[in-house]
C-alpha cells in the first residue's frame, strides 16, 4: 500500500489552498473531498458575500490562482457584493487547475498508529500518510439553542440548512439572531415571498458603513503602489484602522495577551450586517430585547413563548444561532486519536503556528484554528495565513506567501 506524504481532506477554500502551497513546497499532497461542497449544499441560492472581491481570493503562491485571474482567464465578470453562485464557480475552477485528479470519496475514518495515519472510505480502501490536513469547514459546529434540541429539523432549520429560502413562500418564519447569516436569510425569505419577523435578544441590529475611506485609499495607491496600500490596510475586511493589521498578521496577534486576543476575536466576528442589507430589510419586521424561553410543536409549526411574557406562533424558525467550535465533533478521528488531542477548555485544539495539534503530523485549518492564528480563519481571507504555514510546517522548507 503506498503511503502518501500528505493528505488534505476537504476540498473547499482551505483545503485547494493549502494543496496549492504545498505543490509550492515540492510536496504533491492527495487530496480528498467534493469541491465547494459545503458551499454549494448549505449556502441559500442567491446569497451575496459580505466580504469585499479583495477578500475573497482563495490565496495561492501564484496570482494566476487568484479571483481577479479566474476572471481574465475565463472572461467571467464578477461583481460586488459576490453572488455565492459566482465564488462557487470561481472555487471549482481553483480546484481545477490545482487539484486535476480529486478523490471525491468519502472519508469514514482515520487512526493513527504512531507512526502513520490510515485512512478507510467510504468503499472500504485503506490510505497511509505522513501527514493529515483537516479543513473541513464550519458545518460540523453548528449550534443548535437548547430549546430547539427536540423541535425536528424540518421546523427549525439552521441557516447553514437553508439552501433554497423559496421552499418558506407563503409561510410565516421567524429568524433567530442579528448576524449576516441571519439578516441575509430573512432578507431572502422575504424575497421569496415568505412573512418574516426576525427575533434578536439584542438592543437592535446593526449594519457596517460603506467602506468608502479603503475604496478611495486603493483608487490613490493603484499598481506599484498596490504592496504599501495592503501594508496600510490590509484586503482582509476585519477590524478597525487600529487593529487592521494585528488582525491579519498572525504572528502580531500570537504575540497579543490571552484577553487581547479575545477581544480582537470580538472585533473580528461581531454579529452585523453587510452595508447593503437595510434596504432589503425595510419591511421586515424585527423584535429586540427577546429571548425564546420555550418552544412547542403545534401542528405543522411552533409556539414561541418570548421572554417578554408573549407569545407568537410560525410555521418555521430559522436558527442564525451561529456556530460552536468543538473538536470532538470531528467523528472521523478514531477514539484513540482523538483523545490524543490536547485541547483547550472551549473545544478548540491547541495548535502550533503552523496549525499542527499535539499529534505529529495532524494539522487543522479553517475556523478551528483561529485561536492560533487569529480570526481571519473564520474566513477566506484566512487562507493566505494558514496555507503557507501549514506547507512549511509539513515540507520544512520556507513557503512563498
């Protein structure tokens, strides 16, 4: 049985990056996975990307991998906000030049002997390596509000299970929460003819401005000038002017204090909305201040009993509750392994700088490393942080960013 150097397992934007740093690194990785798939499953029809063209290039040691050379070199023209459905086409076309000969079969399980992995899919063939990458994404941690563990799925939906808001036409939803998940699913909903109230325990919503000052700033610093202008802002859409550039520099934000880093974290994720929400939002209702204290099923929907004594009935909730980091929930990892993991207290693994766990060889990359890195893992920005480290740390050799 030949054993490979390294595999990647997942083949959305960090798992195709972090392969296209490692062939940078002269280590051909095998990579499995079905690409974008995440994104092509779980992200509604027709949803836009917060995140600005300039964030959103899945990052590679070449720019002809970048989302401004897919455009050039496919003649496809993508505008701003990104519609999901063009950053999936644009992902596939990465995945094509970098990964030609993708093992799209399922991963059922992984040990480790000490000395290397083994790795069973789906068909029951066995695959050794050295070295393993997890990037497998967001949705294994989402998180459900322990008054809807016993509501059937079908009732109340995670956002990430939305993939096509036009199935709610005609029926009433509420949608739980105030982050980008949550306001672009009920503005969707909407849009599909669905009657909308969003419930937030929160004072209000909050949207971010028009980024007029970075846009003006790279008008004034085209070309040469294009390396200072990211030195001074980095294309990272996270943080303010002050912590800009600790955010998007990992090594800046390592040498941070537990509570700083915290609270740069804080900065990072905070729920809120893309500029160009509150005109799709203007008829939604929305009720602040709320918390759902009990749900029952009635019928064919549910009983919300609020925390400000009323009550209000729906045919479906969707839950924009966010996500909750635990790597026990990486069911792939046999016991053994996994309890070979160290951990910190939250479910996060303890991760080098260059995303390895405490088992030699294992690394993890996407959201559940931003406590190492910081958090624009939680991003696709994020890959420009974690591929090179990741390829150095497996080949040894420096990695061009």
């Amino acid at each position: 049985m030949q054993k490979q150097e390294a595999i990647v397992v997942g083949a959305g934007p960090y798992g195709l990056s972090i392969a296209a740093y490692l062939q940078e690194a002269d280590v051909e990785p095998y990579v499995i996975g079905r690409p974008m798939a995440f994104w092509m499953e779980h992200m509604p029809r027709r949803m836009l990307l917060r995140s600005h063209i300039e964030a959103s290039s899945i990052a590679a040691p070449h720019k002809q991998l970048s989302l401004a050379a897919y455009q050039r070199m496919t003649g496809s023209r993508v505008t701003e906000p990104i519609p999901v459905e063009d950053f999936i086409a644009y992902g596939q076309w990465f995945q094509r030049q970098v990964v030609r000969n993708l093992d799209t079969r399922r991963v059922r399980s992984i040990a480790y002997d000490g000395d290397v992995f083994a790795l069973s899919l789906e068909d029951g063939e066995r695959l050794l390596a050295r070295s393993v990458v997890l990037a497998l994404g967001i949705g294994l941690f989402t998180h459900r509000p322990p008054q809807f563990e016993h509501v059937p799925r079908e009732l109340a939906p995670h956002s990430s299970d939305l993939a096509d808001p036009a199935q709610f036409r005609g029926k009433r939803v509420a949608v739980l929460g105030r982050g980008q998940s949550a306001l672009e699913d009920a503005a969707l909903l909407h849009e599909s003819g669905a009657d909308v109230e969003i419930l937030t325990r929160s004072a209000g919503i909050e949207y971010l401005a028009y980024p007029w000052r970075t846009k003006l700033f790279r008008k004034l610093t085209p070309g040469p000038l294009t390396r200072f202008s990211h030195m001074v802002i980095p294309p990272t859409d996270l943080g303010r002017f002050r912590t800009v550039r600790i955010i998007a520099d990992p090594d800046k934000f390592r040498r941070r204090s537990p509570e700083a880093q915290a609270a740069l974290a804080k900065v990072a994720t905070k729920p809120i909305g893309a500029y160009w929400l509150p005109t799709r939002l203007k008829d939604v209702p929305v009720r602040a201040g709320v918390r759902v204290e009990r749900v029952d099923v009635v019928a064919d929907g549910l009983k919300l009993a609020l925390s400000d004594g009323s009550t209000t009935c729906v045919d479906r909730v969707v839950l924009g509750t966010g996500y909750t980091v635990d790597v026990s929930k990486y069911d792939i990892l046999d016991g053994s392994l996994r309890r070979a993991i160290r951990t910190c207290d939250d479910g996060y693994p303890v991760l080098t700088s260059g995303l390895q766990t405490s088992v030699n060889g294992l690394y993890m990359a996407g959201v559940i490393g931003e406590k190492a890195l910081g958090p624009t893992l939680r991003f696709v920005t994020g890959t420009s942080n974690a591929g090179p480290r990741v390829a150095a740390a497996i080949s040894g050799k420096p990695v061009r960013r």
